[in-house]
C-alpha cells in the first residue's frame, strides 16, 4: 500500500522517478523521531553517516543480503526496536544491539569524518546512540517503563496525563532521552484542569448506526458493547439522530403483533439530540445532563461525531475526583 494520506510513518515506502526509471524507496524520516533536539540531531547523524561509507562496508548490498533478509528485518526492527534479530551478511544473526554497536557505528564515524565532519561533533551525537543502545533505553522504551511503574489504580487518561508532563519537563533539560529517569504518577498533583473540558474525557471510540440499518441492529449493538445509546451517522460521519434504549422500549410496547416487521433506525431515532463541541467546559455538559430527557451528550466538531459523553463517565470521573479528595483528606496532618 504506497498510498500514505496524511499518516506520517518514520518509514514510509514511497514511488518516484529519478533519470527517467521508476523506483519505490524508504524515505526515512529521522528528525521529527525526538524527543529531544540533541536525539534527533543524533539520529540524522547515524542515519547520514551510514548512508555515506555503508557502500564501502558491504559493496552493492542487494548482493551481499538478500531481499527476503532485508524485509523481514526491517518488519523486526518496527515491532522490536533494539530486541530485534536480524538476518545479515555472511549469514550472520545478529542482535540489533550488537549490530549497531560493533558494525554500523564505526561505519557511521567513518563516512562522516570522511565528509571533514568535526571529530567532537561526531562523537557527541554517536555517543548519543552508542548510550542510547548500551541502556536499551530509546524513546519508546522509555514511556512503556514509565507506564508500566505506575500504579495500577490510576487511570490510563492519568497515566497518559503524567507521561506528557514529564516529557515537558525532561525536553527542557535538553539531555538526550536514555538519560531520563522514568516518569512517576505524582499524588498531590491538581488534577482538576485535566477534566476542564469534554473533549479530555469523552469516549472517543463511538459504536454507530447508519439511518437506514435496521432496529436490530442498534439494539444488538447495545448489548453487545454494553452501552444504551447508539449515535446516527451518515455517510460524511455527520451525526443525524440517537437511538436510545428507552425509544427501543417504547417500540416494542408500540409494535404488538408486528414484531416481525422491519423497522429502520430512522424511523425511531432523535433527530435532534443535545450536542457538546470537545471544548464544552465540563461543567456546562454536567448542567446539560441534569435534564431528565438528557442522559448522553454526543460529542461534535464542525458537524462531525467525534466522541460522546454519558451518565457513566461523569460518574467515572466525580469518583475518580472524590476518591482522590478522600485520600488526601485521610492523611495525618
């Protein structure tokens, strides 16, 4: 699939034509890989350096590895990072670790110096790699270890809230990401701006219906992913109306003896349902909710559904707030 839209991979294959013959490539796209500056300008460095003595080291490398090879560590390297194995020249297995460390950094230094490069300026960015692989610690790793040691009981969207904060405060020091400690959940942070706003919290993987399904299937839907209201989309993903478990209710009090009948969620649905943009201030969706008949609140941006906000998640995230407010006021002064 060489069609990439607007998803900005770090590698993306992509067609061109250069002297007149066609040709797929991998464009790499090493700068905006961060988080600091110092690890992006490490990571130019390594990738450049090798692209200017690499044909010294293996001569034409469509040679001396296979394409087969090629493929299959490039996959490994995407989903195992510096725990990768790959297949390579001589018909060697090597570890990524062992391979950047004993092979591609010294042909890094050298095409670089190669190109009057300064010394000083080359070993600062390699070393940068060089420690970023001796620890194992890249940017990935580093935030999948500072989720992992935080509490269990704290959410995910806390979690998440913490990792983002720490990364600030780490990219401020402008040191390189493998020397970061990890980042930690801290209890007597104000958490109340985390939840200022819909858009922070709402649910954001919607299950929808299109007007013309049938019934049935809302209210298979409903049951099951355990939710009691199903927007309405058409096809532009523009929300047209709500199917709620009340109005399925209702139908079946109504229908009788025409329950085998088709009905089409058009014909039951809200069509004009109460609606939040994700910059509703939180509170004015709570007042919104206090309404008898509003008891979900869909979430929309320009006319497009973009999440939703029910009973539940306030009631998620008042015992998430109380919870925390409890604890704190339960230590001994």
């Amino acid at each position: 699939r060489l069609h990439n839209g607007t998803v900005y991979r770090w590698n993306r294959p992509c067609y061109g034509v250069a002297d007149g013959k066609a040709h797929l490539r991998i464009e790499n796209r090493v700068l905006p890989a961060g988080p600091t500056v110092v690890d992006e300008v490490a990571n130019a460095a390594f990738f450049y350096g090798l692209m200017a003595a690499v044909t010294d080291a293996y001569g034409d490398i469509t040679r001396a590895l296979d394409f087969d090879d090629a493929k299959a560590n490039f996959v490994a390297a995407a989903r195992q990072g510096l725990q990768a194995q790959f297949h390579w020249t001589g018909g060697r297995t090597v570890t990524a670790s062992e391979l950047i460390l004993k092979e591609l950094l010294p042909i890094a230094r050298q095409g670089l110096l190669q190109r009057n490069l300064d010394a000083d300026d080359v070993d600062r960015y390699l070393g940068v790699i060089e420690g970023r692989v001796a620890s194992e610690r890249t940017g990935a790793r580093w935030a999948l270890d500072s989720m992992a040691r935080m509490p269990n009981r704290v959410t995910k969207d806390e979690r998440m809230r913490a990792l983002v904060t720490a990364t600030l405060a780490q990219q401020a020091t402008s040191q390189p990401v493998h020397t970061w400690p990890l980042a930690d959940f801290a209890e007597q942070q104000d958490w109340r701006h985390s939840y200022e706003r819909v858009g922070q919290f709402m649910t954001d993987d919607v299950y929808t219906v299109r007007p013309d399904d049938l019934v049935d299937l809302a209210a298979n839907l409903m049951d099951w992913v355990h939710v009691r209201h199903i927007p309405v989309e058409d096809d532009d993903g523009r929300l047209v109306g709500m199917v709620t478990h009340r109005r399925l209710l209702r139908l079946l009090s109504d229908r009788e003896g025409a329950a085998d009948e088709p009905v089409a969620v058009r014909d039951i649905m809200d069509t004009d349902p109460v609606t939040v943009t994700p910059d509703t201030p939180t509170v004015e969706a709570i007042a919104l909710m206090r309404a008898p008949d509003v008891k979900c609140l869909p979430v929309c941006d320009q006319g497009q559904l973009v999440g939703i906000i029910t009973e539940r998640d306030i009631f998620d995230l008042a015992t998430r707030l109380l919870e925390r407010e409890l604890r704190e006021f339960r230590k001994p002064t």
